[in-house]
C-alpha cells in the first residue's frame, strides 16, 4: 500500500497504558526514525523504553575518531535525547556495530530480553527495506528489524522455544502488536505535527552524529516543507498478535 493513499491520523486507538519496547540497532534510531509518535505515545501516559542492539561506536568522523571514546558520548546523547521525549529507560546490548548478524545466538539472546521486559507492544524497523527513497538503508536496520521480529514470533510467546529461559524464571510474552518503522510498506500513518518541534529538538542531542545542530534543524525543516508542508507524519506497519 503506497503511503500517498494513507490519511494521516491522530492515533488514539488504546485506551489503557501500554507498555512498549522499542527495538532498534542504535543510538539515534528511534528519534530518527519515530521521534513524534515516540514523544506522542509517552504523552499519552505509555511507558516507552527502548533496547538498542549496539552502542554506535562505528558512527565516527574527523571530530569523533576514537569508537570506544564514541561509545561513551553516544550514550550520554542518546539519555540526552530519549529524555526530551519522556523515555528514561534505556538499555545496550553491546553487540559489534556494523556486524550485528542475524543468527540463532543473537535471537535466543533478544528473546530472554523480551522475555525480561513482557511488553505489550514491541516497535522495530522493516527488515525488508532495502532501500528507502534514495537511500540504501544499513545492514544493522535490516538485521535488528529481522532479529525482533523473529524473536516476537512464534519465540517470545511459545514455552517451547528456548525453554530453558523459562527454568531460569522468565516466562513467556503475550505481545499484542508489532509495529515497524522504515517501511516501504506502510498501512498506517500518524500525523505527529504537534511533535515536530520536541522529535527536532530530541535531534540535536546526538551532537556527535548531527554536526552543527542548527543547520540541521534547518536542513530538515526544509525537507519536511517540501514533503508535507507544515505537517510532519510517520508511518509504520502494524501487525497484529494473535493472544491466547
Ligand atoms: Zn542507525
């Protein structure tokens, strides 16, 4: 479904606190790719964390050239950046960014993560996308987005899956919704307008990645007149969990 045939909504579909984890390959990801309905959703009296698979020591350039320096800034920016949007809970798990693989280990581990977390609602991006617009979209995008969603279904819900999680005092998940940021596939936009100014703002914290914050407030303010004039939207594919 192309994303021009999707009105834009105000999103006020669940009437009771959710609890939603977002899971994305680094720091930055979520206000990048969902800033507004992040700053949305935690107005809206949600509990938003998020759990990012690397710590973004491969984001360097000529100012942050050491990566395990980077690894430090980039976690205080991202405390920085989450808080503006009303998350305070944020957790790494260290795996080598710009490598993170898709494999059984890396699955099991995300499982016990969300085992850990019993969200109600888990948000990633699109493993499909290859390519957004004209850009080629990182190997880590594609591979956190697969891990997530492998890791929702059939693993985090089915006690036969990594079953010794479960010996270990987890339990299993009873995940209603998946949402998917990045898509070339989306069936459901939110008109975020009014969290333009808080996602930009979020923005600039990640001072390390952004250069000079404000010519890129100006810059993408520009984008976004182009795009959708004064509106701001992001869209997703949502997929809905069967609960036993
Ligand atoms: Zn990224």
């Amino acid at each position: 479904m192309a994303a021009d045939s999707l009105n834009p909504i105000i999103f006020d579909e669940w009437k009771t606190p959710k609890k939603i984890l977002i899971i994305l390959a680094h720091p930055d990801d979520p206000e990048f790719f969902m800033g507004g309905t992040i700053d949305h959703w935690t107005r809206c009296g949600h509990h938003v964390s998020y759990l990012l698979l690397t710590k973004g020591e491969r984001g360097v350039s000529a100012e942050y050239p050491d990566s395990e320096a980077l690894k430090e800034i980039r976690f205080h920016e991202q405390a920085d950046a989450a808080h503006t949007l009303g998350v305070t809970e944020i957790d790494y798990m260290d795996h080598p960014d710009g490598y993170l693989e898709v494999n059984l280990k890396n699955r099991q581990l995300l499982v016990a993560e969300i085992r850990r977390r019993q969200p109600d609602i888990v948000v990633s991006c699109d493993p499909q996308t290859l390519i957004h617009h004209f850009y080629l979209n990182h190997p880590d995008h594609r591979a956190a987005g697969q891990l997530a969603v492998d890791a929702v279904f059939p693993a985090a819900g089915n006690p036969a899956f990594f079953a010794e999680q479960l010996k270990e005092g987890l339990s299993v998940t009873k995940i209603e919704e998946v949402w998917l940021s990045l898509t070339n596939d989306p069936n459901i936009v939110l008109d975020v307008s009014a969290y333009w100014e808080t996602r930009l703002e979020a923005l600039r914290k990640h001072v390390s990645q952004i250069g000079d914050p404000d010519e890129f407030v100006r810059k993408w303010t520009a984008r976004r007149n182009e795009l959708s004039g004064d509106r701001y939207n992001e869209q997703f594919r949502r997929i809905f969990l069967r609960v036993s």
